[in-house]
C-alpha cells in the first residue's frame, strides 16, 4: 500500500534527517520526496510504499504523529486514494 | 507523485475549512424480518441489524484513520417499520429494538421508524402513524419520518392534519428534553429512498439487501473558495463552487466505496449535500454572505441560495458513480451558526425560509416555534412545504419544534450537532378550518407548466 506522508513544521536542521530514520525504523520505504519551505514553514511530501512496514497502518500513524511531536514537526500519513481521488479526474 | 499544492490544499481543507464526511449510513433491508409473532420479529430485526451493521463504527474509524479525513456519523437506516411491523402490530417493541441495536453498535441514529402514506393509509398504518409520540420518545436514537405527499399523487391531507398532532405529542412527551423527540420526527413530501441523513434517512422497498450511502459535507471549504473570489461576478463564483463541490464529493465518492467493500455492502451513492454543523466556519448562511448578502435572509438569498444549490449537483454529479438522496444544500436553522444568528437578528424569518426551500435541499428544518403553536397550525405549516415540494416535483421536508412554554426569542439548546436555536415566530392568522377538512389535494398537472 502507498501512502502519503506530510511533514509541517518549523525549519530546523535535521528534519528530514530524523524523519528519515523514524521511516526506516518502522521499515517503511521511501519512494519519493518533495520539500520546499513555505515563508519559512519546512514542508516536506513523501510518497512511502508500507509493503515493508513492521507495524500496521492504525499504529504507524500514531507514532508517526507522537515522534513529530518530539521533533517539533507536525507528521500525518494518509492512504494515497484521497489525494488521488480529489484532484485527479 | 502529486503535486505538494493539492495535497497541502487537501489538508488545509481538513485543518481548516471543515472539510469532513458527514456520514456513512448503511441502509438494510428488514423485510425477511416480518413476522406475525411480535418477539420473533424483534429477535430477527436485532439479529440481522447486528449481523449486518455489527462493524460499521471501527469500520467508519478505520476509514477516517487511513484517510486522514474526519468520518463524522455513522448510522444505519432499514425498512420502513409500518411495513415491517405490520403482522403483529409490535411496532413500538421494534422501535426499542433498534434503539438496544444503535446503543450497542455505537451509531448515533437509526432511521426507518417511518410509513409511506402520501395516498391514503392502511388501518395498520394508521395505528403505526399513532404509535410514533411513544416510540421516539422512549428510544433515544431512533428517527422517524412520514412521507405525506408526492407529485405523482398529491398530497394526503388527513395524514397532515394528524402529524400536526404528532409533533404536538411529541413535544409534550418529551418537554422535559427540549422537545427533543421532535428533532426525530420529520414529515416529507416526496422522500427518497436512499437518503443517508438523519432524521429523515429509511430503506426504502426498492433498495437492496445492505448498502451504503454517503452524505458529504463541506460548507467551510466552499465558504473558503469563494473568499478568495472577491470582485468576482456570479458566473465565476458558479464555477468556483462547481470545481469545490467536485473535490468534496470525489471524497465521499471514496469512503463510500472503500466503507461498502469492508462492510460486505453495495455502495448505494452520495448525497451531494453541503450540511453545516453549528461549528463556526461550517455554514451555508456564511456561503450566502460571502457572495454578497449582508446577512442571510435578505432579498436576493434566494437567488444566491439557487447558484449555490445548482452548482453544487453539477460539480458534484461528475465526481461520483452514482449520485441521489437529497442532494442540495441544507439550511437547518439550529445546526447553521449563521441561520442561528439571522434568525437571532430577526433577519431570516420562516417565510423567508420558506421561499428558499423551492431551490435547495430539503425544508423547514430544525426550526424552534412557540409552545403554543397549534396542531392545525403546525399541519398548515407542513400542508405548505407538501405543496412547494409537489408541484415543484422537488423533496420537501418539515421538522418543527414547539417547545412547550417557549416564546418568541426564547433560545433553545439542543446540543451537539442538532445545536441550539431561538424561537421564531409564526403567523396567528387561523388555518384549522382548512386542515380539519382533510381529504387529498390532488396531483398537480404535469403539463400546461406556467
């Protein structure tokens, strides 16, 4: 299952660093990323594949959420299918 | 991969517009739970309720989870109970029935305590229609709806004047509760049979086994669009709600699917609504505003109102395999924090009201009157949406509140999403030599249309 990682946040050195590291700790695969800042918001888009994942979806979610917390960034995942289905036709 | 743009809009919508699914409601089929043996019927109604829906919650938080997207309710709505109960009669112990069931799935509304009476009525339908003030009243969620009128037969006044009656009771019954159990009470004309919405929601005799239908949200993310349409004229802002609505609904269009599969279920359609909630910042009066109007019910919110509506289906029937249920924008006073606060203002008024149910979805709906409002009155009320909705071959509704010992400006609180409302006048002009009359208004021509 792919899925889509958002990380917002402050800008800081080291987020995609130690989201990198969470991401392999789980063993979910990164296939691609965009990042850019926003007047001065890091916002990074990962496309991450879960075939690999050593936790399911409900518990990755949340620890993705709590270790943002800790590294001061905001990090959710959703199912592909949303963003698929709202914007393309 | 996606653009960054579209996702963080997608996520804006969520984080800041309201952007949610209002509700997944699997609809069931009870009919193979008829039975002339009232317990028997009870136990085949439970037992199929949780056979068939038992998963329907962790399913709608299982969905919202992977998603990333808010699944507000989830409901279940079966077969009309008049028919249901008809060979025993043990009407109202399946009313309690599915309110155990509802308690123990942990939805938070089932509809279908309803009848189809816009003709005429059976004596069993009758005692069904009688037994509606105690059933709501002793059951915590379930909703009942009758249907009184339609284009192709008119509109059934002998059932309209005895609903005026049921609304009555039901305020009385429940008086100590705000009136509460009229919130779950609503007459149609013309109703559908694959409405997902409360309190009108019942499967209806041509829909299948189990199947889900979707009702979309989504005020605040149109509302937000359109800010950013300033100087704008109307046919951009038509286009602009037509691109919003495609969005909202492609959305539904996905939980919907994804919720029928897990389920075991077909997937019924989408409801292509915008339904506020009293939250700030999910209203359709806010819509209204932004385009223009000072406050909602001013002259030109019915033209507005239209735009909108309009809009809305033609974005949204491109976004979804299969569109129905009411589809339209809803202006229920209470749930609308900015109907709540024209009406506050005394600048929306139930005549304005009026009007503005011939363009949208659905009625008169949520809306608190004096306690002292007669039954003929509330009947004559509810004579006057049949006829909007008949003649205009459109879904019209009625869900009144008269709250005992309310008065004019009084506010109501109804808590939670039915939110709270201020009591709003009605005409004192009397109508009840007309409702006591009775009979059929017949169907309207279908020709000579001017």
């Amino acid at each position: 299952m792919k899925a889509i990682v958002t990380v917002l946040g402050k800008d800081k050195v080291g987020i995609i660093a130690d989201v990198a590291i969470i991401m392999k700790e789980f063993g979910v695969n990164i296939c691609d990323i965009s990042q850019t800042l926003m007047q001065g918001y890091f916002t990074m888009i990962m496309l991450v594949d879960l075939e690999t994942a050593t936790v399911d979806f409900e518990t990755l979610r949340k620890e993705l959420a709590a270790r943002g917390m800790e590294i001061g960034v905001d990090i959710r995942i959703q199912h592909q299918d949303l963003f698929d289905s709202m914007h393309k036709i | 991969m996606l653009e960054t743009g579209d996702i963080l809009e997608t996520i804006r919508m969520v984080d800041d517009q309201n952007l949610d699914v209002r509700t997944i409601t699997l609809s069931l089929s009870l009919l193979d739970c008829a039975s002339s043996d009232g317990k028997e019927a009870e136990k085949k109604v439970y037992d199929k309720i949780m056979r068939r829906a038992g998963k329907l919650v962790q399913t709608g938080e299982k969905l919202s989870g992977e998603l990333g997207i808010p699944i507000v309710n989830k409901r279940i709505s079966v077969t009309p109970i008049s028919i249901v109960g008809s060979p025993s009669g043990n009407y109202v112990g399946l009313a309690k029935v599915l309110d155990k069931a509802a308690k123990e799935i942990g939805v938070n509304f089932i509809g279908g305590y309803s009848a189809l009476v816009h003709k005429s009525m059976t004596d069993a339908e009758r005692a069904f229609l009688e037994t509606i003030p105690e059933a709501i009243s002793e059951t915590d969620m379930v909703c009942s709806s009758v249907n009184v009128a339609s284009t192709r037969s008119g509109i059934n006044m002998d059932a309209v004047a005895l609903m005026g009656k049921t609304v009555k009771e039901l305020a009385e019954r429940t008086r100590n509760d705000r009136a509460i159990g009229c919130a779950k009470f609503v007459v149609f004309a013309n109703a559908v049979e694959d409405n997902p919405f409360m309190a009108g929601a019942f499967t209806g005799l041509g829909e299948g086994e189990a199947t889900v239908n979707v009702g979309v949200s989504g005020p605040g993310v149109v509302a937000a669009a359109l800010k950013a349409c300033k100087g704008k004229d109307l046919t951009e802002i038509a286009e602009v709600i037509k691109r919003t609505a495609f969005k909202i609904t492609r959305a539904g269009q996905l939980v919907g699917s994804k919720a029928a599969e897990l389920l075991g279920a077909k997937f019924g359609i989408v409801d292509l609504s915008l339904a506020p909630t009293p939250a700030i910042g999910d209203s359709v009066a806010e819509i209204l505003e932004v385009m223009g109007l000072s406050s909602v019910g001013g002259h030109g919110t019915t033209a507005a109102l239209a735009l909108l509506n309009d809009a809305v289906k033609k974005g949204g029937v491109m976004a979804s395999s299969m569109v129905g249920g009411l589809s339209g924008a809803f202006i229920p006073v209470s749930e609308d924090a900015g109907m709540i606060r024209a009406a506050r203002n005394g600048k929306l008024t139930l005549s304005k009201l009026e009007a503005m149910t011939a363009v949208c979805s659905v009625g008169l709906d949520m809306i608190a009157v004096p306690g002292d409002t007669s039954a003929e009155t509330i009947s004559a009320i509810i004579a006057d949406e049949c006829a909007i909705g008949v003649v205009n071959n459109k879904t019209t509704a009625v869900r009144l509140i008269p709250v005992p010992g309310g008065k004019v400006g009084d506010e109501v609180d109804f808590g939670g999403l039915l939110g709270s409302a201020p009591i709003m006048p009605v005409s004192d002009v009397d109508s009840s030599e007309f409702i006591r009359r009775g009979g059929i208004i017949p169907a309207p021509l279908h020709s000579l249309k001017n």
